[in-house]
C-alpha cells in the first residue's frame, strides 16, 4: 500500500512538472500589414516535441512546428500554442498578440484625359488616396511615370502633381502611384496613358508672277500620316481649303495687289492639330505708271526740252519702253 501511494505522489509530481514546463512564441513580427504573412516559431526546441497545436486568433489553427499565417482581415489576434510530448506531456506557451494593420487605398485621377497629342502633352494626376480603416495617416508617395521618371514626396503634399513626356515618336506608358502610411503599410495602383507621336505641318511653294496675279504651286511636305488627315490651307487673303487630303501639291492663283502669308494647318485622326508658322510669303503685283514731267507738259518749239521722271510702282522683274 505504502509502495502504491508513494508511486502516485511521484506520478503526481513529474505531471505537474511536466505540466509546469515553460515554452514562448517568437513570432517574425507583431505588427504587419494586411496581405503580409508572419512566421512563427517557439522556444525551446526539444527533440521530445511529439505535436503542436497553434491557434491564429480568428479561427485558424496549425499543427506544424513552424507555421506561416496570412490573416484575412486587419484586427488585433491573440496567438496560442500547445506542445505537447512524448511522455505524454505538454506545456502551453505564453500567448503573443498580433496586430494586423489595413492598407491605405492607393487611387487617382488623370486629367484633362488618359490619350493626349505629343505637342503641349501634360498629365495631371489627382492624387485620391485614403487611409485604411486603422486611419493611419500617409506619409509617403512615390509616383512613376514609365519613362524613368519618378516624383518622391513626403506629407504634407498637394493632391495634384503633372509629367510631361519628352519622347515624340509617343509610346503608351505605366504610370503607377505607391502610397505609404505611418503604419508602413503600402499600397500600389497602375493605370496606362498613351502620347500620341508628333505630327509636323510643313509646305513649300514655288510662284510666278504676271501682271495683276501671281500662279502659286503648294506642296504639302508634313511629316504626319495621311490616313484621316484633314488639311486646312489659309492662303492669307482670307480664302481657304479645307478636307484637301487626296492631294499632296495643288495651284492656287492670288489676284490683287499686296503680300500674302498662306499657312496649314492640319489635324490626324487622332484630333492632334499643328500649324506652320508664317514663313512664305506670296507678292502679287499690279503696274501703275506714273510720269513727272518737267517743266511742263507744254513748251515752244524752239529750244523745247522735257525731263521726264518715272514714278511707276517697281518690282525686281519691270521692264520698260518709252513711246514718245
């Protein structure tokens, strides 16, 4: 009898022992945020680890000796772990808490749209991002613009912030904004603009000139595709021609008696314009003659003399004869 209870009081007392057996948590990390995984493992390592049980505080649960736990929703979890022995036994580890933070909403808006023409392109982002539901203050934004560029900011900052595009021959792009908060949580978005190429407007003309009019051969030179083009040619004397897409050269004659500056402007199928600038000019010249005589137009014949002075409007090309 005696044998029998002093075995229960040593049975009793390795259980205890056994029971009392201290183990700890060491989570990768106590604060993360939503989307971000944490590893956990325990201490001490025994060989006599026969199971464990771990439970993630939102119902979730582990039997493996090192798990590796991805919560769903952002909130404060208690961590639990039971080791249990070989013998029989275990120990029940101190409990961590792990605080799951929600990200920022990383958002904006271009403007005046996502397709702009190469010629004064600038985009203007709206920056509309929000905290997540933690309320965590952003406190950093990174954009990237797909060309190389970037724009690093810290709080505060104003919501608006533009690129311009430098590449002409217009390419689509990835612009992407990253948002930080103070939690350190970090949240993308990635939208696609596209620049147009350059278009180039450019004519040559070669003129002949005749008495009262000038003939002037136009041809179009601009660098752009034909393919729904539209050409507005101003010839400068209030005249104009437009929708002139089938023909690359064309005659226009000017009447009159001035300087002409004839201009193009022209438009590509997608809505980029471009003008020439005044460059050409067009004369059209119209004689007039006029004749000073001097003394008078009237004299005696004896020792009659007259001074005869041209006063006609000239250009480099006049001729003249005289009929007396």
């Amino acid at each position: 009898m005696k044998l029998c209870l002093r075995f229960l009081f040593f049975l009793l007392l390795y259980s205890n022992i056994a029971v009392a057996q201290t183990c700890t948590i060491l989570p990768s990390a106590t604060k993360v945020c939503l989307g971000q995984s944490v590893s956990f493992s325990r201490t001490p390592l025994s060989s006599t680890d026969s199971a464990y049980v771990w439970n993630f505080g939102n119902g979730g649960s582990s039997t493996q000796s090192g798990p590796i736990y991805q919560y769903a929703q952002a909130g404060s979890y208690t961590v639990t772990l039971r080791v249990f022995k070989k013998d029989g036994s275990f120990c029940d580890a101190n409990s961590v808490v792990v605080n799951v933070f929600d990200k920022p909403n990383a958002n904006f808006v271009i403007a005046p749209g996502l397709n702009q023409c190469f010629k004064n392109n600038n985009f203007i982002f709206n920056d509309v991002s929000t905290s997540g539901s933690s309320k965590a203050p952003i406190k950093r934004r990174t954009a990237l613009f797909g060309d190389g560029a970037l724009l690093q900011q810290n709080a505060p900052f104003a919501n608006n912030y533009s690129h311009a595009y430098t590449d002409a021959s217009g390419s689509k792009y990835a612009v992407t904004l990253e948002v930080e908060d103070t939690n350190g949580c970090v949240a993308q978005v990635v939208d696609t603009v596209k620049v147009f190429r350059i278009i180039a407007a450019k004519f040559e003309i070669s003129q002949r000139q005749y008495c009262g009019y000038t003939t002037v051969y136009f041809k179009n030179l601009s660098s752009v595709d034909y393919d729904g083009l539209t050409c507005t040619w101003l010839f400068g004397n209030g005249q104009t021609l437009t929708n002139d897409t089938a023909k690359s050269f064309f005659y226009y004659t000017y009447y009159g008696d001035s300087v002409y500056y004839p201009r193009l402007v022209i438009k590509d199928k997608n809505g980029c314009i471009d003008t020439t600038p005044y460059f050409d000019s067009v004369l059209v010249f119209t004689p007039d003659s006029i004749i000073d005589i001097t003394p008078t137009d009237k004299r005696c014949f004896s020792n009659n003399f007259f001074d005869f002075k041209n006063r006609t409007k000239l250009n480099s090309e006049s001729a003249y004869a005289w009929t007396f």
